[in-house]
C-alpha cells in the first residue's frame, strides 16, 4: 500500500490550469473557530486569496464572510460548483474530514484538510484514489512546522549538531480543569458554532491523539523522517466524563502509550492523556548520539530551543535561525499553492497526513492485538525551509 501513500505530488509535470498573475483561488469550507486564524493571516501572504467561505449553515458562512472581509459567504455546494477555485481549506469537524475531502477531489479541486487529514484509514485511501483520478493533490495541516523553533531544531540535527539521532520522547498531559459547578459557559455569538472541545471532543476521532497528537507526529517526522512501526496500549480510562455543565461519553481512548520506530533506526517513547493533570514535563526531546535538544509544544511556531552536549553542564538556549515564531497558520496553504503552481513537492503532504493517521490507528491496533504493528504506510521527510525566508513569504 505504499506506493499511493508515499507520493507528495503527482510523478509527472501537469497543468493545473491556476491563473499564473494572480493568487490561486481559495476556498474554505467550514466557518468554526479554527477559521478565524486561517481568514486573518491569508490576508498576509501573496501566494492564494481566500474567495469564499462556505458552511451548512449559510448564514454562519456569511457572518464569517463579512467579518473577515471576504467577497462570499455561500453553500457548499456553490463553493464547489465555482470554476474560479482551485483549492479548498477543509475546515469541517473531524469524524467529516475525510467525506468532505472526497467531495472536494470530486468536483475537481485539489484539497488541504485541517488535522487530522481523517479518522479511518479506509476515508483517506478513498481520497488519494480519487485524487489520482482527479490528478489533484492533497494536503494537510497541522502546519506549525514550518515555524522558526522546528525549522532552527530541523537545521541542528541536518548539521549533525547532536551526532547521529537514536531517540525522542513525546508527552502531552492534557487533563482538561473542571469549571466550578454553577459555571455558566459563555454561548457562542450568533452566526457562529460553539467550540468543538465542549460538544464531540470524546467522539472516535477526537481525544488528545487525534486532536493534539498530529502536532506532535508532524514535528517528530519533520525532524526524524518516516515510522516504520509501532505498538503501544491505547484505553478508555472511563467510559463517561463530566466536565463543566455536560457529560461526554467516551468513544475514543483517551490514554495511549506508545513506541514509534523510526525508518531512520530512532526509537520514541510517546504518551497522549486526556486522564493526567499536566506535571510540567517536556513536549518534545530529541537525543543523539552526540547531545540532546528539548522542544516546546508542537502547537506553537515559535519558541526556545535548547542543546545540551557532554561539555555543558546543563542545557544551553539554541539561537533561532529561523522566521514565522508567531501564530502563522496557513503557511502550509501557502506552501500547498506555490508547490502546484511550480510544480514541486509541498511539505505538509497528504502522504504525510496519512501517515499521522495510520500511526495513530496503528498503536490502536497493537494495543487490541498485543504486538507490534508494522506500518503501510510512509511518507517523505518535507524538505527543511530556507534561511533568510520573511514571513507571510514562501519559497517558489
């Protein structure tokens, strides 16, 4: 199953028909609060212009639209049935990425999904044989990779700065605080939906693996390259949770331990907890041969980054090399349409994404069978940014 996973872009030069003197075409489906992030910064970068928001609910679609400027709130369907857009930002609840993603390789469009690219496996080979047929690409967030930490962590250990990689170590604690009881939780403004943590983030699909967890797996893969194979042990820790005024029932595991094998021969340890009160342990750290490097939260674009070697007596703070330390989302879009424009690989890949995915289930899998789990999937190691790139740029 490789050969339709592993591939960024199609294998020969095509035309995709994108106007080259103006900024590709873009359309949003999806008017929830991830969206605000992404319709403020297009605004800032040349490569694509947001078109039309789009929404099942039109006057949601057309709220945003008007908030942010943006010459068209619509349907779905009418964005999707408009020859101008060349690309849409699927913006849609998780347990629908992969339906909306295939719908829009459908109509004729290239995609890139927020996180994650899908839930099930079988959703995303669905949408790269229709891109096939289509010979459109796919993307996916999350995109805080290409931020100045990640780009500065990927740049020491290309230089060979920590030795030859043969460990990481991944943690998030994410126990979310229970509100005082009589609490009122504010109501989302009209026109807009309420946040996705207060209403399925228990669902399959959900949960600090599939929710965060992609942050974390893209940074490792930036930084280590492709997982070969996994195991782990994956569990519902209780079946019901109250958090605030409601009850969720749990339908996905919500503690999951694992261990990742690098292609590159590296091992991670990985934890992912929704059940465990944060006790300030580190996110992210690379080891080498020669020294090791600590990573903020793979959420954030920017941040320190520290080495420690065996002549320091502690770790010492690595200088940024690196632009984009501010909240950039939507770089990865921006990559996305440069990348088909000029016909070149684009980082945050659909190969990529569904490889995050297929790790995830993988662990799943392990834990229910008890064994390691070797993996179908594999993508390439995105290709590191340049030095000297402003921000809200992207290379050609």
């Amino acid at each position: 199953m490789t050969g339709r996973f592993d591939r960024n872009y199609p294998t020969a030069p095509r035309s995709y028909d994108i106007v080259a003197d103006r900024p590709t075409q873009a359309g949003i489906i999806g008017s929830g609060t991830i969206s605000g992030i992404y319709l403020e910064n297009a605004k800032k970068f040349d490569a694509f212009e947001i078109a039309a928001i789009a929404d099942v609910r039109v006057d949601a679609a057309k709220a945003r639209a008007d908030e942010y400027g943006v010459p068209r709130g619509c349907s779905v369907e009418e964005l999707l049935a408009d020859p101008d857009i060349d690309v849409v930002i699927n913006l849609t609840p998780h347990r629908v990425h992969g339906q909306v993603g295939l719908s829009v390789l459908q109509a004729g469009k290239h995609v890139y999904t927020e996180k994650p690219l899908v839930v099930r496996r079988e959703e995303g080979e669905a949408m790269f044989a229709e891109a096939e047929r289509q010979d459109r690409r796919i993307g996916g967030a999350p995109d805080t990779f290409f931020g100045g930490h990640w780009q500065t962590a990927r740049s020491v250990i290309d230089e060979g700065l920590i030795g030859e990689p043969v460990a990481a170590f991944v943690n998030l604690h994410w126990r979310r605080g229970t509100p005082r009881p009589n609490a009122a939780r504010p109501k989302p403004a009209a026109g807009h939906y309420q946040s996705f943590y207060a209403t399925d983030f228990y669902e399959y699909g959900g949960g600090a693996i599939f929710d965060r967890g992609p942050y974390y797996l893209n940074a490792l893969i930036h930084l280590l390259g492709p997982v070969r194979r996994v195991t782990g042990s994956a569990q519902k820790t209780w079946s019901e949770r109250v958090e605030g005024e409601r009850t969720f029932q749990v339908e996905v595991p919500t503690h999951v331990a694992g261990v990742l094998d690098f292609a590159n021969g590296a091992v991670c340890q990985l934890l992912m907890t929704n059940d465990v009160y944060d006790t300030g342990l580190p996110h992210i750290e690379i080891y080498g041969s020669e020294g090791s490097l600590r990573c903020i939260d793979p959420n954030n674009f920017g941040g320190q980054l520290y080495r420690r070697t065996a002549t320091d007596a502690e770790l010492v703070p690595v200088e940024n090399r690196f632009g984009y330390n501010e909240n950039s989302r939507g770089v990865g879009v921006a990559d996305f349409c440069n990348a088909i424009r000029n016909e070149r690989p684009h980082r945050a890949s659909g190969a990529m994404a569904y490889h995050v995915v297929d790790i995830i289930n993988g662990i799943h899998d392990a834990s229910e069978a008890g064994r390691h789990v070797d993996l179908a999937s594999t993508c390439d190691q995105p290709a590191p940014l340049p030095r000297g790139l402003a921000d809200w740029t992207i290379d050609s």
